[in-house]
C-alpha cells in the first residue's frame, strides 16, 4: 500500500494488565495523515500524549515500555504489531492505565477488532524506510541483523534448553493475511518458576494460563496446549514485528534474528535510525498515487523500486 492509513471509527476495548492486574480502558480514534501513532495516557486529571516511537522507549526489560516524565505505557508491542501489519500509520489510543491490556496473550483480539471495522486511505503517500546495506547487532548469544529486501521479512530463530521449545524456526513475508493466520494469535510464553517470581515481586498479577503459555519441568501446562507446534517462535516473531514498528515508518528490509528479545530489538532499531548511510527514505510520487489505483501495490512497488530480491 502506498497511502497512509487511519480507522474509519473508532474501536473501544478493555482488558487486564499483565502486571497490574488492573481492568484497563482502551479507544483506538482515527488520527490525520503525517499524526503518528499517539497513545494518549491518562491519570486522574491528567493525560500524556506519548508518540509511539524508538525515542520514548524507557524500558524492555519484560515487555516494550514507552513513557514521558512519570507517566508510561507498558507492553505496546502486541497492538503496535497489529496496526503494523493493516498498514495503520495514524492513529490516537486513549488508554487510562500502565500498560495495554494483555489480552490472551496475543494479537489476536486486536486483529479481529481492526478487522471489523474500515480501513481508510488518506490522500498522502507513505514513507517507507528502505534498507540499503546490513545492519548487525549481536549482545552475547543475542543476534539481529537486517538486509535489503522489497519486502519486510522477518526470520527468527531460538533456542531454549527444554524439550518443549528446543530449536525452532519461522521466517515470513509479512501482510495482513500472513499475519492475521500465522503470527497474530500465538501467545506470550515463559517458564513456571520465572512466573511465580514475578508474582512474588508484585509483578504479573494478572498472569493466568488464560493469557500465556507456561513451562513446567514436565512441558506446556496449559490444559489446552498449544496454538501452533512452533507457538513460541511465531511469538518471537510477533515481538518482533511490533518493536520494529516503533522506527516510525514501515520498513522494506528483511530482519534476521537470533534468540532476540525487546532488549535487543531495541537496540537495533536505535542503531538502524543512527545509520542514515545504510537506508533511505522512499515516498511515492503524485503519479504513482494515481497509478496505485488501477494498479496492484505489489506491481507499482516492484517497478517503482529496484531493491535486490532477498
């Protein structure tokens, strides 16, 4: 797609926060061309307009956290992976409480939200940021690199030492319908004992099996077991997708990752945006907006750029 995107209405929601365990307030407006993602935190009398972007990251230690002064916004990544994939450049999210709510675990129930309701095209072109040469990031056995490519792709491996994750691998081409099948309704996951160590710390209050996959000694714990056989990868994935949207544009590269986590997705996109010689910026011209309405995108794009085929 090459025109930015909004809601035609607004979506309302709400849920419990992962640590919190606090009912939270959600509503997803449509915002004007060249607006951003805002989320607009309130507290009390109070509210926070906080753009969704890698400069107002302030922790990923457990989750994606993004913040201004003392007011935060924790775990954006599973709905900023959802407006990501629709193509959803503008948007403002009011929300009343720390984080956003955990939902199942996954994006799933953003995505049936979003798909409820119109999507529409405004009469501005996107920018796509366009990977050049490789960029690499490796922090231990953690790494994360990311090539030129016509599309977003992204590739994830992992590797835990228990026999119900071991080695797995996923790699994608990323779209609405990729998304929405493969990778939206795969759930956070973590192991028994990390949880109970959370909860005696005051955190993950609301953790249940009814929003995350949990790992005990003898496997998966969940009554229901598992969405997918390689869930877990296809989380990391999800993870993925919504860290890297926080660049601020959609990217056209494919993004490598190994044993990868919000730390480290941070980090790269901080190095990506402090690589101006490694990308560029691409907008479409008033003729290809033109021409991208007789048009297939995917044959507009693939004529208009000369990216090398990944």
């Amino acid at each position: 797609m090459i025109f930015q995107r909004t809601i035609a209405e607004s979506i309302a929601f709400s849920g419990i926060g992962l640590h919190t365990g606090n009912r939270i307030n959600v509503t997803l407006r449509p915002a004007d061309a060249n607006n951003g993602i805002i989320f607009h935190r309130k507290e009390g009398e109070r509210t926070v307009s906080i753009e969704a972007c890698s400069d107002n990251v302030v922790d990923t230690r457990l989750a994606t956290v993004i913040g201004k002064g003392d007011l935060k916004v924790s775990t954006v990544e599973h709905l900023m992976a959802t407006l990501y994939a629709f193509g959803i450049d503008n948007l403002h999210i009011d929300i009343d409480g720390p984080e956003v709510p955990i939902m199942d675990g996954s994006a799933g129930d953003f995505v049936e939200m979003v798909s409820k309701v119109d999507l529409v095209n405004l009469s501005v072109s996107r920018k796509y940021l366009a990977i050049r040469k490789p960029i690499s990031v490796i922090d231990g056995e953690k790494r994360i690199s990311i090539i030129p490519s016509r599309l977003f792709r992204v590739t994830s491996d992992i590797a835990f030492d228990h026999p119900s994750i071991a080695l797995q691998n996923r790699s994608i081409k990323l779209s609405p319908d990729v998304f929405s099948r493969d990778i939206a309704r795969a759930r956070t996951f973590g192991f028994l004992n990390e949880v109970e160590y959370l909860k005696a710390n005051g955190l993950a209050r609301g953790g249940s099996l009814d929003n995350a996959v949990v790992i005990d000694d003898n496997g998966v714990v969940n009554p229901d077991g598992l969405r997918y056989s390689d869930e877990f990868v296809r989380h990391k994935i999800l993870d993925t997708i919504g860290d890297f949207s926080l660049t601020g544009y959609p990217i056209l590269g494919h993004v490598r990752t190994y044993k990868a986590g919000h730390d480290i997705n941070h980090k790269t996109v901080q190095k990506i945006l402090a690589s101006p010689d490694c990308w560029q910026i691409v907008e479409f011209s008033d003729e290809d907006l033109r021409l991208a309405l007789q048009k297939d995108l995917s044959t507009t794009a693939s004529n208009h750029l000369a990216f090398e085929k990944i």
